[in-house]
C-alpha cells in the first residue's frame, strides 16, 4: 500500500506517493563510466516519468499550502492592527490636553526643530516634521504652534540638495510669526591649509556656492523675526549681511557672530554691520563675538542700547580691554567674557607691553569670566580693570598653551589683587589653573577677599598640598574671646566649595606629593555647624542634647556645600589609586554625620 503523508491533523486531508525506491548502487555507477543497455535506458526513462509527476504533486501540495499561509499571516496581521488600534484608543497619552501635548512637543524639539551638520557630512533631522507625521491630532496641533518650528541649526555648506533647501523653507514658512532661534554656518571641512601654528579646523571654504548664499537669503529675509541667532560665516556672506543689516530687527535678543579665523581678510568692513545689527536691535541684551578683529571700538559709543551680556572669544591686542574700553561701548554691562588669545598676526611693534592700559572702569559689571591663552594678554588686561560692583570671578588658564610662553611671562597676582581691591563685594570666584599660579599666590589672595561665599578651584595635585588644606582649615574661637570679628582662618564666610585635583603625569618630578586626605575632612569638619562644635569643645555636658530630634539647622556661617573631583591620567599608578580609596573612606565616614545635618557633598573620585 502506497505511503500516505497528513497533510491537515483536523480533516485529516493526506498525499499518497509511493516511496523511493533504495537504489544504493547509483552512486557507484553515477562515480564510473557505465554505460546502459537499451532495457536499462528504458527502465530509466519510466522511473523519470513516473516520479516527474510525482514531483509535481508535491509542487502543488506545496503552493496550496503557502497560499493557506500566506492568507493565515494576513489574517493575523489584520488582528493585530486592529489590537493595537484598540489599545491605542485606551492609551493615556489620549487623555492629556492640547496644552500638555504641546510642552511635550516643545520639550522633544527644544535643541532643534531643523538639524543640517557637517558631522556627519550632510545629516539631516527634522524632529518637528516627524512627529506631525504620527497622527492627524498631533500634526494639527504641532502645525497651529509655529514655535515649534522656529529652532533650527542650519551648515549652509550642507544644505545645498533640493531636499534640506525645501526643509529650510519649510521651516520658515510654518514657523512664521514666531521669533525665530537659528545657529547659521558655513564651514567645510574638505578644503583645510596649513596654516603652521592655526588649526586647520579654524578655516573655512574659500569660494561658497551660490546655493549657500540663496539658502542663506532665506534666513535674512525674516530679520524681522530674528530673535536668537548665531552666525558662523565666510567672508562671502558679508555683502548680504551687510544688506540686512540695515533692516530693523525689533525681536533680537541674542545675536552672535564667528568670522573666519584669518589675517584680516575684510579689515575693517565689519564694524559698520555689527553697529548697524547694535543699533537696529532695541531689545538686544546678549552679544557674542568671536573671532572679531576688526576695531570696532574706535566710534562712537552705543550709550542708547541695552546690552547687558558681552561674551568676546579669540581677542585680539587690537580688542583687549584697555586698548578698548568696552564699558564706554556697551555702558549697561552686567556680565562680560573674554577670551584673551595670542597675537599670531600683529607685528610685536604694535605691541608695547611697556606702557600699560589706560583704566577701564564699570559700575554695573557683576560677572567676569576670564579665559586667557596667553599670560601676557592677562596681565595687561587685569591691571585695567576697575570693578566696584563685582561679585563673581571666573578666571581659567590653557596650561597647554602655557609651554609657548617665553619663561619669564609668569602670571601678576599682583596685578589680580589690586583688581580685586576694587571689588570689595565679590562674593563667587572660580580659578581654572594648571601649573600656572602657585597655591602660595592663591591663598594669600583669599585672604584679601574675605567676603567670598562660593569658592571653584581645578587645578594639578601639586597645587593641593597639604600647605592649602591647613590653612583653609578654621580655627575654633576661643572661649575668652568668641566676637564675630574674630580671625578664624580664611574665608570665615564660605558657604559652597568645588575642588577639581588633576594628577598628571609630570616630566621634571615622577612622584609628586599628594595631599593627606585626613586633612581634606579636617578642613571640611573645621567649617561645619560652628555652634556644633563649640558645644561638643565645652567641659559642660548637657544631658538634654541627646534627647532633642535631630535639625537641620545651619549657622550663618556654615558650609552648605563640598564637592570634590580627582582625575588621573594614568590609573595604573598605585600611589594614586590608595590616595583615591583613603579620600573615600574617610568621607563616607566622617561627613556622614555632616550629611545627616544638612550638608550637600558630592564626590568624582574616578574609578575607585
């Protein structure tokens, strides 16, 4: 009886074809040439024939049962369409207003709306486009806020193809009227020169399509609406600027601008567009320049408009304070950063370190930020400043750029504290420094500005030597004479302190001391709960104290706050790593009392 093979175990529908035939011997006579005699040639051919249509039962056995299949995972993907469109009506996302979903919305879209990068070369993103994509409610509601679309980073160089030119419009087509905050470049990092000691990475593109310029076009046709804005431009777009700077720009609130990184290749042509943005721009209270060479401070002064946040990266010595007394442009001046680089381009006979700056005085000026590259532009920069109404002090080195520096450039403290004389309120002071200032320097200036609450230093191991931690350690008052007035150590006043401990590897010194951690919790504890302290110190003992609960009460004078990093280059250093598992240790097991009373401590110690 011929096999049978089930094909359905619930109708029990089969296929009946006999079995192969055993014919072990093929093989052998497939392997040699055997040649078939004619009642061979004739077996053969009925085998073929009777098996062909035997294979062409299976063949439709076969598509029978895939189309089965194929309709049951149709089937099935139906049903789960429908499941998921079910559970989606359930879903709680349902329930929130229209109001919710939009701050949900601004939140996901709140870097960019529109991302065009160099890096990777041409990446688009379009989160605000994708997410109108998703269903009919949110692409109403996100096309009914034009804030929505008004973010937008935007690499010129990169937006030249038909499809991120009609993304541009687009954007700025739904946006309207919203203000708009726009990031504009037109870098390229194809074409770089050697230019000896300039990064290549700080040249761009010398010849821009017209297609960049076009897209660009776009963004100053809405000058109208500029509200945030950031342009990082070749020499090439200076002509439209130029147009639109004459434009009035009633929303500008922030404006920034970066020009290639070159020896004056538009001298002077500049200035009358950064006044003409100045002066149309009644609302502009933060202004960013960088790389800006022109000397723009030679006019008139802008006594009219409200600048209030200056922040100038890469100056120049035709810029430096001093030599431009920023205060008499911008007279409304709350917050200032400079960046103080090296003169590559000036002859040295324009530089006459010999005669120093004329004294640049400010009344309204609270925050200073200070990031020096070279120690010569610092110290003739700091020794013109006149600050009455300072409080807060940031002041940061690039020690690498230090190694340039002739030998005998060394930072003036000097220089530093007779500033500070002038700043008898300042209450925040942040020093970025490796191997520039010497801690000797550091603490006897903190002893001139007692008034200091917050206190920031990063800087090598060898700074923090036990030397700095034994004289930030406070003294209890004596009991004969505890007035407030009393000296006690310095910065009585301290509240908040950040300690940033680099251990690098050094050339000229391979072992260099670290600081005992015993004597890092010693000047903590030294800070903490003063009137703790002095009951603790007392031979009266109160024998209520252990019965009261437990506050969280702090003095007046008391440190809320301690924080406390330590990087190291190379953690295959034993010495580093003990010093890292001690410093643990013993803050976990001392401050913990502390952290009970109220204290915030916050630890980086790496991998240990």
């Amino acid at each position: 009886m011929p096999p049978r093979t089930v094909l359905c175990s619930a109708c029990k529908r089969d296929l009946v074809t006999p079995d192969v035939p055993c014919y072990s011997s093929s093989r052998d006579i497939l392997r040699f040439g055997w040649i078939p005699s004619d009642s061979d040639v004739s077996q053969n051919e009925h085998a073929i024939a009777e098996w062909s249509s035997n294979l062409a039962k299976y063949d439709a056995e076969i598509e029978t049962l895939e189309g089965m299949l194929e309709e049951l995972r149709s089937k099935k993907d139906e049903i789960q369409r429908y499941l998921d469109e079910r559970r989606s009506l359930l879903s709680p996302v349902r329930k929130l207003p229209n109001e919710i979903l939009g701050g949900i919305f601004a939140a996901s879209c709140s870097d960019n709306g529109l991302l065009i990068t160099a890096v990777p070369k041409g990446k688009i993103s379009a989160p605000t486009l994708v997410l109108s994509h998703v269903c009919f409610l949110w692409r109403e509601i996100i096309i009914s806020t034009p804030s929505l679309w008004a973010r937008m980073s935007v690499d010129l160089i990169y937006a030249v193809n038909e499809r991120a030119q009609s993304l541009v419009k687009l954007y700025l087509t739904r946006s309207r009227p919203a203000p708009l905050t726009c990031k504009i470049e037109a870098l390229d990092f194809s074409d770089f020169r050697d230019h000896g000691e300039v990064s290549p990475a700080l040249f761009v593109r010398n010849k821009i399509k017209d297609d960049c310029l076009r897209t660009f076009f776009l963004f100053c046709s809405e000058v109208n609406r500029w509200q945030n804005v950031y342009l990082n431009l070749h020499s090439s777009f200076l002509n439209v600027c130029r147009r639109s700077g004459t434009a009035p720009l009633p929303l500008l609130e922030t404006f920034g601008i970066e020009w290639e990184y070159g020896p004056r290749p538009y001298k002077d042509r500049t200035n009358a567009f950064l006044r003409s943005i100045v002066q149309n721009s009644p609302l502009l209270h933060n202004l960013v320049l960088s790389n800006f060479h022109d000397r723009f401070g030679r006019g008139v002064p802008l006594n009219h408009h409200q600048v209030t946040s200056l922040c100038i990266i890469g100056v120049l010595h035709e810029n430096e304070l001093g030599v431009v007394d920023i205060f008499r442009l911008f007279t409304h001046l709350e917050h200032l950063e400079i960046g103080l680089d090296r003169a590559i381009y000036l002859p040295s006979s324009e530089i006459n370190d010999k005669v120093p700056h004329p004294q640049c005085h400010s009344s309204t000026l609270k925050t200073l930020v200070i990031k020096a590259r070279s120690i010569k532009s610092s110290n003739r920069v700091i020794s013109s400043l006149v600050l009455p109404s300072l409080r807060s002090l940031e002041l940061s080195f690039d020690y690498k750029e230090r190694r340039r520096e002739p030998p005998s450039e060394v930072f003036s403290m000097q220089n530093l504290q007779n500033m500070l004389r002038h700043s008898p309120h300042i209450e925040s002071f942040k020093l970025y420094s490796m191997m520039v200032i010497q801690v000797i320097d550091v603490l006897d200036l903190l002893a001139h500005i007692p008034s200091l609450t917050h206190l920031t230093i990063e800087a090598d191991s060898v700074f923090f030597n036990d030397k700095f931690f034994l004289d930030m350690t406070l003294t209890l008052p004596s009991p004969a004479h505890s007035g407030p007035d009393e000296d006690r150590g310095l910065l009585p006043h301290l509240k908040s302190l950040d300690l940033t401990i680099w251990f690098l590897i050094y050339e000229e010194e391979q072992d260099p001391e670290v600081s005992n951690p015993k004597l890092i919790v010693d000047m903590v504890e030294s800070r903490r709960n003063i009137r703790r302290q002095q009951h603790e110190a007392s031979d009266v003992p109160d024998q209520t104290i252990s019965e009261q609960p437990v506050t969280t009460t702090q003095t007046l004078n008391e440190l809320c706050h301690f924080g406390i990093a330590a990087s190291v280059e190379d953690t295959k250093l034993l010495k580093d790593q003990e010093w890292h598992e001690s410093l643990s240790r013993s803050l976990r097991d001392r401050l913990r009392v502390h952290m009970d009373w109220g204290l915030s401590c916050t630890q980086d110690l790496g991998p240990f």
